[in-house]
C-alpha cells in the first residue's frame, strides 16, 4: 500500500486510536490461535511505532499465531495458509489505523474532507472502495465508520474504509488546489455541483 501521509505525526494518532480501542473493545480477527490473540495487540503496535505491513505480515506469519481452520477470503471457512492470511490481515490492519489516525489528524487540523485514493494496485479484483475512488468525503463519518462492517458485530451493509480484506484503497488529505474549488463550489453554489 502507498500511505501518502505516513510520518510520525500520523503514527502517533494511530498509536493513540489503537490504544483507545484496546482500552475498550478490541478486535481480535478470525482464524487467529490463542497465541495470536495474545499477540496481536503488541504486534500492530509495533508495526505503527517503527513498521508497516509488511513487517506487520512477516511478525503474523508464524504458523503457531494461526488456527488450522479459518474464514477464507470469499466466504466459508477451511484451511489457513499462515502466510497469505497474514499478508492480508496485515494489509487491511495497517491501512485500517492509517485510515483512522490520519482522519483524526484531519478533523484535529480542521480538514473537513479527504479524498479516497488506490493505494495499492491489487491483483486485479474488484473491491467495494472502487466505487468511491477519488471521490472528495467528509473526515468524520469516515473516523466514526471503523471497522463498521465488522466490530464489535458484523454488518456487512456498513460503510467503511477500507471496506474488507480485499480493499485496495485509502484516504489522503485534499491537495490545496482542489480544497480552494471545494470552498469556492461552497461559497459561490452551496455545493450542489458535488453533490449531483
């Protein structure tokens, strides 16, 4: 994945949303032994402190932190493959506390939109996000959306991002140049250009 925004001012808001939910409900995925559970929680941290996914995917794929059996990436449940289940939890965690750390950092700055981008080009499949590909959001219904579609119960109806294991896409802060047109189209048309 391609995070844009991915310093040390975004970490520390990721570091600080994980802890928050850690401190209430954390989410601890599917298909993850008892070992990984305990472990989980340390591992992404790390991973926000000093990593990125892919040191994120290479500290999940011991095959102790997985159980045999496990949901398969297009439904039903059967055999875990360490490897690719971590490559893709990985993924979809570490874009999943960038999403929300660099949404709060937004709304804390007073940005009141961001823009959905491809940050990783995929294997070709389609995902959910490719809908809202460069479309121009508000920051906050996408910070209250974590993880709606599946914690703390599943409601695959929800609107989030990323939008599940396959997702490809991001957010990114507005360049200036179409943030000036965004509060022009407000200023001059109340916006009724963007919203049709």
């Amino acid at each position: 994945m391609r995070y844009e925004e991915l310093d040390d001012t975004t970490r520390g808001w990721m570091l600080e949303e994980l802890e928050e939910e850690e401190s209430h409900r954390p989410y601890r995925p599917p298909g993850l032994s008892a070992e990984g559970r305990t472990r989980f929680a340390r591992l992404v941290r790390e991973s926000i402190e000093r990593g990125s996914e892919e040191t994120l995917a290479s500290s999940l794929a011991s095959p102790e932190l997985w159980n045999e059996l496990g949901p398969l990436p297009h439904g039903g449940i059967g055999p875990l493959d360490p490897r690719r289940a971590a490559a893709e939890l990985a993924r979809m965690e570490f874009n999943t506390w960038y999403v929300r750390g660099l949404c709060r950092r937004l709304m804390e700055e007073g940005e009141e939109h961001c823009q959905v981008y491809r940050a990783w080009d995929g294997d070709g499949s389609p995902d959910e996000c490719d809908l809202l590909e460069n479309k121009v959001l508000p920051v906050r219904p996408i910070y209250h959306a974590h993880r709606a579609k599946y914690h703390p119960f599943l409601r695959p109806e929800a609107f989030s991002i990323p939008s599940g294991p396959r997702c490809k896409h991001s957010v990114r802060r507005l360049p200036a140049g179409m943030k000036a047109l965004i509060e022009l189209e407000e200023r001059e048309w109340g916006g009724s250009f963007r919203r049709q």
